[in-house]
C-alpha cells in the first residue's frame, strides 16, 4: 500500500508516469470510490448539499473516463486505458486531500462570505498543480509532449466546468 500511495506522489511530482502503475481494475475501482467521495467533499460547500456534491463528482468521473477512452482509442493505445484512469483517479484523491483543510485556513467575516486572499491564493495554485498533472499523465499516456498533454487538460477542465455549470447552476 505504501508502494502505491509513493507512486502517486511521484506521479504528482512529474516524477513518473502512469506506467508505473499495475493495470489492475480493481485498483481503478477503489481510485475510483475514493475520488467521487473526496472530491463531493471538496466542493460541498459549492453545491450545499452532499447529494448534489455527489452527482457533480460523478458527472466528471464519468467525463474524464470518456475523454481518456476516446484519446486512448483515437491513437491505438487503448491498453493503457486502466492505467491512465488509475493515475488520473488516483491523483485526484491526493490533490483533494490537500485542498480539504483550505476552508479552514482563512479568516471569515461575520457573515461567512470573504474568504482570505490566501486561501484564494492556494486555490489557484493547486488547480494549476492538478492541471498540470493531468498533462503529464495525458503525456505519458499519449506519447505527447507536455504542452500537448496541458492542453489537453486545460480543455477537459474548462469542459467540466461548464457542463457542471450548466446542470447544476442554470
């Protein structure tokens, strides 16, 4: 377990890439459970409720699994599929760990509203972090360059966002 939770890291670290992984499906099962339940728990405070947090986690789940099965498919390496979404879901869980705790570590106003610079701050860089990590596992996966696997992240990103948006703000 602490081999694989090093491998993540790693991957977070541009260190490595989904290669080295184990293509196993079960290990992309559990990445899986644990990025929709961290990743509701992050941005619960935007939808207002767990359910909702829910089904907004599971709709981008299911678009990434979508987008790296149609990349994958579209170049002939689909083999790297369980792999990809592997580190993709994986990695996930870690940067929602470390973006849990931000909420709490700003001052708020009386009525709950501002929230400190430095938490916005934190914010931005650790989306920049998770999208340059989705390139580089895109890079890897694709036998791209970094750049291409950054905009590629950058697409699926802003991709997300709207959809959610869309469905759930309209």
């Amino acid at each position: 377990m602490g081999k694989l939770l090093n491998i993540f890291v790693d991957i977070c670290l541009l260190r490595t890439g989904p290669q080295a992984l184990p293509s196993s499906s079960f290990l992309l099962l559990v990445c899986a459970f644990l990025g929709l339940i961290t990743g509701a728990l992050v941005v619960v405070g935007t939808f207002g409720s767990i359910i909702t947090s829910l089904f907004a986690q599971l709709l981008d789940l299911l678009m990434l699994t979508g987008l790296v099965w149609g990349l994958l498919s579209s170049k002939g390496l689909i083999e790297r599929f369980i792999q990809t979404l592997t580190a993709l879901f994986g990695c996930g869980v870690l940067i929602n760990l470390v973006t849990m705790p931000l909420p709490t570590l700003g001052p708020e106003d009386a009525t709950g509203a501002e929230v400190a610079p430095i938490v916005v701050l934190l914010y931005l860089v650790i989306i920049i972090w998770s999208i340059v990590v989705v390139g580089h596992i895109m890079r890897h996966a694709l036998n791209t360059t970094l750049p291409g696997g950054i905009v590629i992240a950058f697409g699926y990103f802003f991709m997300v966002h709207y959809t959610v948006q869309q469905l759930f703000f309209s």
